[in-house]
C-alpha cells in the first residue's frame, strides 16, 4: 500500500500539472498563428501601394476584356474576399474566448482537485507519509508481479501432471493429484527479490489401485507430534462393488503370476520397507520432468534445469531473454479431508529419515490468507506489512514462520477495517511489539492449534482442537543466552529501522 500513498502525493498532482501546460501551449500556439494571419492581412490586404496597384491591374483588364461586365465582377470579388476575412476575423476571436474558457476551467479543476485531496489527507499523519515513503525507498517495498508467474507455474504443473496421468496410468506409481500453489510467493507477499523468488507447490499424492495409504506417528523422531510415516498397505481389488478386472489382485494372484503379466507394486518401487519413501519419489519424479520436458509446450518458451534436491523436485526455467524462474515441487500426503498434510520436504534444521514425513500447516495458511483478502478492505496492507517487517527483521535470526505467525494472530486480533493502507505504519509497531513480548516471554502460539478464531473455512483435524499450541520459541526458554542474544539483534535491528536514515 505504499505504493498507493506514493502515488496520492506525488503523481497525480504532476499529472494534472501537464494537463495544464498541454493546454497553454496550445493556447500560445494559436495566438501565434493568429498573430501570423494578422500580419499578413494587414500586409497584403491594407497596404495603400498594393491596393494602388490591384486598382490600376483592374482597370487594366477591363480595357482588355470585350466583356464589359468583368470589372464589375473583379469587384465583387474584392468584396467576398473582404467578406471573408472578417469572418475569420470573428471566428479567430471565438476559438481565443473559447481556449481561454477551457484554460480557466482546467485550472479550477485542478484547485478543487487539490482542495479535496487536502480534506482527505488531513486524515493522514504527513510525517507517517513520508515515513512511508522513506520506508518504500530503503527496503524496495514495491512487491514483485508474482500472480502472472505463479499461473505459469501452475499451468506448466497442471501439463506435467497430465502427462504423467497418460505415462503412469498402467503402473502403480502414486497417482499425482492438481497442485497447491503455498508459501509467500502464492499468498501474495514474497520477503525476496523478484528474481529469488520460489514458486513452492505442494503435489498431493493418493495411492495407487490396489494400494491404501495409513498414517503412523513417527517414534523415532525428535518432535513425533509433527512427523509421521505413511505406511502403504495391499488391498484386495478381486472383490468389491466394482472389481478390476484389468488388473490381478496383490494378495489373491501368486508372486510367480505376478511377476510374468503385472508390473511391480508400489511397495517394491517408491518405498522402503513398507513406508512411503520421500527421496525415492523425489528422484522418480525428477527423471519424469527430464524425459518429458520435450513433450511440453512450454519447452518452447523455456529451456529447463533439474536442480540438486534429494526431497523435492526443483527447476529452474529460463526464458532466450536470460529472466529465471524457479519451481520447487514438493510431495505430500493429505490427513484425512483437513487442510493438514504430509510433506516430504524437511525443515533446514531437522533433516529425519527419508521415510519420515513432516506435517505442514502451508496449504491451510494459503487458504487464511486467502480467506482474509476476501474479507479485507480492498486496499489492505497486511501482505505489504509483512514484506515491510520481513525486511526490517533481516539478520535478527528471526525466522520468516515466526513473523508470519505473529501478522496471522494479529489478523485475528485487530478487525480487518484497521489494516487499511492509511495504518500500515500502525501496524508494522503492532506486529513489532507483539514479536519481542513473544520474545521476553521465550513464547508464540503455533497459529493452528487450540485456536478459538480459526475461520470456519479452514478445515483441521480434530486432534488440533484442545490440544496443546506448539511453541514455536522453544529454542530459546531451553537456551537463555539464545534469548539474550535475539532480544539484543531485535532491539538493534528496531532502533536502525526508527532512526538509521
């Protein structure tokens, strides 16, 4: 929204001043022509020798003429031309009054342009303006076009998808579900530059015919309340209310039979033991993008680069002109019909075993954000307040989860009326105090559990209501010097941002 503050103050009022020039240049423009006409009247037309000489070229012809009657008619002439040049005389004077009307009308319109914006903006701190705006020239608040880029990736996806769908349809591969655009850059507030940014879409996977998915709490992990593994399970397919008859049953066919007329089932492709191996789906999924890029029709457009990643599938396109756009791709497992999901991506500090699976709350925060741009004023600055705080949070140690968690409770907290543009600042110093209170008390709710505000459109697993909220600064009541630390590059970091101009 500063971009929108940058524009009431400086650039209309410079537009509606070349409005202005426009039309006093036409104005002098026309003067000198008119001035040119007169000149040439007053030369040509009422110069006492010129005339001297028309009169004697006049009697002239008609001593020549046979026809008597010509002198007259060159003396009718003589007075249309005289007629003539009166009326344009008079015409001349009427476009000068009317260029001089509409000259006058713009300069009042501009007045009672500046008189209103004046009334408006008296609503509006001037120092928080140009706060804003000094803001928007330190930190480049201005947020990159990240919806057209993000279509090209889901239609690029959406294509890959559909191509799987013809490739796999025999096998026993996961079946590959529509994507789900996640992460800042799909929520419409990306910390980074344009041209780092990442499109993340997460790739819902459903079990194959003959296959079922189960979900097990992960005990070997560090934080078994966010990781699971997924166990994959036979299922007969010989019985039922509609039986496949174009494949044989795992369970009720011998191994033998299997082996010479059915390829292999998923057990004995893409896991590891019985659970759903990440790094194995990964790499499956990698080798599929390289052998069908050349059956894309973005191919043509883009070349493309499979990036080094052992749990997610990374591209980077790039256009003849030399721009990158980057897709991460990444495997998840929905629990049950909520908003929660698997995801085979681990976090940068927790790296489990390739069959462990993290739960990820991405897909629900897109779906609040969504919810909250629905209902939001048409100018909110929320997105720009966490682009803006993100920024100023740069080198605090602060993760960008964290600062996201904080602008969603305060989302719930202060009525979306209150994050107009015009309160940026206001809530920019909401969402920093709320963070170092969080920080002093070495606490902040995980956004998703034990909530009382959730919208309704949210969908979370029952478990998820009355339990206990994850605390997402447990690091540092475990660490106090941690603590010391944070709240010290926090102080710094505020002070700079109040006072480093």
């Amino acid at each position: 929204m500063v971009s929108n503050m940058l524009h009431y103050s400086g650039r209309p009022m410079s537009m509606q001043s070349d409005g202005i020039q426009k039309r006093v240049k036409m104005l002098i423009l026309f003067l000198l022509w008119l001035v040119q006409c007169l000149r040439h009247f007053i030369n040509v037309y009422l110069d006492e020798d010129l005339n001297q000489q028309r009169t004697e070229m006049m009697q002239e012809l008609a001593h020549r003429t046979v026809e008597q009657n010509v002198g007259s008619w060159g003396a009718v002439l003589w007075t249309a031309v005289q007629q003539c040049l009166f009326w344009a005389l008079a015409v001349s004077l009427m476009v000068l009054l009317a260029l001089y009307w509409w000259l006058r009308e713009g300069v009042r319109e501009v007045d009672n342009r500046r008189d209103s914006e004046s009334e408006e903006s008296e609503e509006e701190n001037p120092a928080e303006r140009n706060m804003i705006w000094l803001f928007s020239r330190r930190f480049q608040l201005s947020v990159p076009k990240l919806a057209s880029r993000r279509r090209v990736v889901q239609e690029l996806l959406s294509d890959l998808l559909r191509v799987s769908h013809n490739l796999f349809s025999d096998s026993f591969f996961p079946v590959l579900e529509p994507v789900i655009g996640v992460g800042s850059a799909c929520e419409g507030w990306s910390p980074h530059k344009e041209e780092d940014v990442v499109y993340c879409m997460f790739v819902p996977l459903k079990p194959p015919r003959g296959h079922a998915f189960h979900l097990e709490q992960d005990s070997t992990g560090e934080m078994p309340q966010t990781t699971m593994r997924v166990r994959v399970e036979l299922v007969c397919t010989c019985t039922g209310d509609q039986p496949d008859q174009n494949m044989l049953c795992f369970l009720h066919h011998s191994e033998q039979e299997l082996k010479r007329n059915q390829v292999a089932s998923l057990l004995h492709t893409l896991c590891t033991g019985p659970y759903l191996d990440g790094e194995k789906i990964a790499l499956w999924f990698q080798t599929f993008v390289i052998s069908a890029w050349s059956m894309m029709p973005q191919s043509r457009r883009y070349s493309m680069k499979v990036l080094p990643s052992c749990r997610s599938c990374k591209m980077k396109l790039m256009k003849a002109s030399g721009r990158s756009l980057f897709v991460e791709t990444v495997f998840s497992v929905q629990q049950g019909d909520s908003d929660i999901f698997l995801s085979s991506q681990p976090t940068e500090a927790q790296i489990p075993p390739s069959t462990t699976w993290l739960e990820s709350y991405a897909v629900a925060e897109a779906k609040f954000f969504r919810h909250v741009a629905m209902h939001a004023p048409p100018r909110s600055c929320h997105l720009k307040c966490l682009r803006l705080c993100a920024r100023i949070l740069e080198g605090s140690g602060l993760s960008i989860y964290a600062l996201k968690t904080t602008v969603m409770h305060l989302l719930t907290l202060i009525p979306l009326s209150e994050w107009q543009h015009k309160y940026l600042l206001m809530r920019v110093d909401d969402t920093m105090r709320y963070l170092r209170c969080c920080l002093e008390e070495k606490h902040l709710k995980h956004f998703f559990f034990d909530n009382e505000d959730m919208p309704r459109e949210i969908s979370l697993p029952p478990a998820f209501q009355g339990a206990q909220p994850l605390n997402l600064f447990q690091h540092l009541a475990q660490d106090p010097a941690a603590q010391t630390e944070a709240l010290k590059k926090f102080d710094d970091l505020q002070y700079h941002f109040y006072f480093g101009f």
